[in-house]
C-alpha cells in the first residue's frame, strides 16, 4: 500500500487494515511480523500497542464518498448511471474502482476525494499520536 488513499480504499466490510510502529508497515495483520517472531510475546488482538487499528469500514463510509463523487464531478449521464448502479450493491468496491478506471476516471476521483480520506487518515494518526511527516 503505497500512498494514504491505497491504504484507506483497502479498508473493507470485516477486513481490517492494521499500522505497525515497530515494521513502519501497513497490513492485514493483527499483530507485527517482528513480535510474531518473539517466542517471549503473548499477544491477544488488542493488547498490541504496537498495532493500530485503521478507521473501521463503517467510520469511512466509502460508499457516500463514491456517491459525492459521481454527483458532484461526473457529468456524463450514462457514466453516472453505471457508477451509481454499481452504488447500490452489497460488493461495491472492487467494482466502482474498476469502473473508475475503464471509464478513465480514477485520477480524477483520486484528486476529488483524495483530500477526504487524508483528513481521515489524519484525524486517525492524531487520536493514536503518530507523525507520517516527522523526519
């Protein structure tokens, strides 16, 4: 996961995105690489102060950001048809970025809403006292 809106658009319904201030990385796992190697390291999901948590699925609202788009910035008729009936499935994500690329359109939602998931991205780091900008 290379960039804050890669990170924040992998956060998905029961899946999770976790930061380890040990690794420095951004990952699936509960628990760092590093403490998984201590034998001396009993660790319980949650106990971890080393791991953190992302926003949940549900405190991004992927899907009001995706519909803000279309409504806000996609013009053409039949391009905001087949996003907003890709709007209304359960699995929506894969789908909706997908279609944003085919239909050329990724960038531009990416300069959209970029600022929307930095400001949550940001709001996260405050609250768990962490600095992506410190050299």
């Amino acid at each position: 996961m290379s960039t804050v809106i890669d990170v924040m658009l992998a956060i998905r319904d029961r899946c999770p995105v976790f930061y380890h201030k040990d690794t420095k990385q951004f990952d699936r796992m509960p628990y760092s690489k590093e403490e998984d190697l201590n034998p001396n390291v009993m660790l319980k999901i949650g106990d971890d102060r080393n791991t953190i948590m992302l926003p949940t699925y549900e405190k991004i609202d992927h899907k009001e950001i995706m519909r803000f788009y279309v409504r806000e910035c996609v013009e053409d008729k039949e391009m905001r048809r087949q996003l907003f009936d890709i709007l209304r499935r359960r699995d929506y994500m894969d789908l909706y970025l997908d279609k944003l690329h085919e239909l050329d359109l990724y960038e531009d939602f990416d300069e959209v809403c970029g600022d929307i998931y930095i400001q949550i991205f940001d709001e996260w780091a405050k609250e768990n006292n962490l600095n992506f900008f410190a050299d």
